[in-house]
C-alpha cells in the first residue's frame, strides 16, 4: 500500500503545510462532480465494498479541497494500469485521502480500515478517510463522513485526550455518531471531520435519479421459461396461502375481533400474503403480454 501511495504522490511531493498546529478546525470540501463520482461508484458496487482515492489539495490550515475521484480496481491485478491511467489523465492535484463504501451499514471505519487510513497518514498526515454508504443514501440524500486516525502518544505526537478534533469550534457540524461507530472505535482510535459538499439544481436531480432503473427496462420481457415457472411457483404459493385463510376462518368463527387479533398476534396474515401474491402475479402477467405485444409489432 505505501509504495503504491508514493507513486501516486510522484513529483507532487507531501502536502506543504504543518499539521502540528493546536487547532485548525478543518473542514473537508468535496465537489459535486466528486460526490457523484463515489455514489455512483459505491451504487455500482453493491453488495461488495468498494474502493477509490481523492484528488484535491490542502489550500490552508482549515480547508482540504476535493476536486475529483479515481476509482481503483477490486483485484490486485490492475494496480499498474491503473497508474498509467491515472497519468493519463493529466490532474495535477495530488491524492489527499482515500474513499470506501459501506452499503447498508453506515459510516465508520473497521480494523482494516484504520490500518489503511494510517498507511495514507505515514505520507500525509492529514490525509482523509471518507466512507459513503450507497444503500442508505436515498432519494437525495447522503450518507457520508469523513474521518482521520488518532495518533498514538507514543510516537511522540499529540494523545487523545488533547486531540484537537474534541475541541474543535466545528464540532457542532460534525456527523452525530451512532452506537455502531463508536463500538468499531470512534474518538478513541479515530475521529470525525465535517464535510461541506454543494449540489446545484441539476447535480441534485443527478443523485435523486441515481438509484432509478433506466427507461428501457419495462420493454424487457423474461424468457419464456423463466415466465412459466416464476408463474407456477406463484400459483403454488397462492394455493398454500388459500388453504391456511380457510383454516384460519374455521379457527376463528364465533370469535370477536379482540380474540381474533390476539390469537393472530405475532402470526402471518395469509389473507394480506394472498392478495400480495396475486396483485404480483399479475403485474407480471400483464407486464410479460405487453412486451411480448410491443416487441411483436416493432420487429415483425
């Protein structure tokens, strides 16, 4: 991982700034382009985890500026073309940090991951790591969060209990943590940064469509085969589904409705199961019958 960073790094060399400073309050921006980047990134990855770095650069004490994303490739074969893709590109922003995602379980970092947030650290410290969580960012709205290791007091650095982050003057704008986080470690072996992201009319239109199907899949129809036996097998289960709603109306005649609720309490309700299933049969009924119809006109 560190010789991979250092060629990444090449000439631009480490960032020109002193991270010693008491306190910087530092705010980590990320682009839309970006942001759409590593949500499309991390859609396109479920239910794996996937991986990316960020361009940008430090501009001050108090800002790290992220302009733009690469995305890395999920086997290590690819490392060297992704290098020399890289290079081709001709950025000429240097790698600030790191991206991951985690779909479905929030926004923290793992063992693995402090180890490789400190890998960034040993060539910058103030590299970043920014988790996104693909699954549960819906409808426009992001799950995101941005977090650096806590140095250890015995490589001489600062120790915990005085890390600036605990008494930053940005703490009000930090992501409230959750219980999962600070189990896996959040403020004792890592901590929070804010991050400030703007989205303009169209970007917030792009990450509101992010998760939608395209336009072209309902004139897909399913093979045949596959039709008749997804078919069946709903027929079946709409059988069993019958046969436990007669049993349950015999159980339950001459009992008021309070008995009825408290003996069905905790129960599958198979008259709700029954009416799912046909409403579902027969949405793909008539989904498969109109393809069929639309493809037979357009290409006979």
């Amino acid at each position: 991982m560190l010789s991979l960073l250092r060629q990444l790094q090449g000439s631009k060399g480490p960032a020109k700034d002193n991270p010693s400073h008491p306190d910087t309050s530092e705010t980590v921006h990320i682009s839309a382009l970006a942001l759409l980047k590593m949500m499309r990134h991390g859609r396109a990855g479920v239910p794996m985890e996937v991986m990316g770095l960020m361009l940008g650069e430090f501009v001050d004490d108090y800002t790290i500026n992220v302009v733009d994303v690469f995305a890395m490739p999920q086997s290590g074969t690819g490392v060297s073309k992704m290098l020399d893709i890289l290079k081709s590109t001709s950025r000429t922003e240097m790698v600030v940090g790191w991206y991951h995602s985690h779909p479905g379980f929030g926004c923290w970092l793992s063992s693995v991951d402090v180890a490789t947030q400190q890998s960034f650290e040993a060539l910058s410290a103030r590299a970043v790591a920014v988790v996104i969580d693909p699954i549960q960012s819906v409808k426009g709205k992001v799950v995101i969060d941005a977090f650096r290791s806590i140095p250890n007091p015995s490589t001489g650095q600062l120790a915990p209990t005085s890390e600036p982050r605990q008494t930053t003057s940005n703490l009000g704008h930090l992501v409230r943590p959750t219980l999962i986080a600070a189990i896996h470690g959040l403020g004792s072996r890592y901590y929070s940064l804010p991050i400030s992201y703007r989205l303009g009319t169209k970007e917030s239109k792009m990450l509101q469509c992010l998760n939608k199907k395209n336009w072209d899949v309902g004139l897909h129809p399913l093979a045949y085969k596959i039709h008749n036996k997804s078919n069946e097998e709903l027929a079946e289960e709409m059988l069993k589904n019958t046969k436990l709603f007669s049993k349950d109306i015999i159980a339950t005649t001459g009992l008021t409705k309070k008995e009825i609720a408290l003996k069905k309490l905790g129960q599958l309700d198979p008259k709700r199961r029954l009416e799912n299933i046909s409403r579902a049969m027969l949405e793909r009924n008539i989904h498969q019958t109109i393809c069929g119809i639309s493809n037979t006109q357009v290409f006979h």
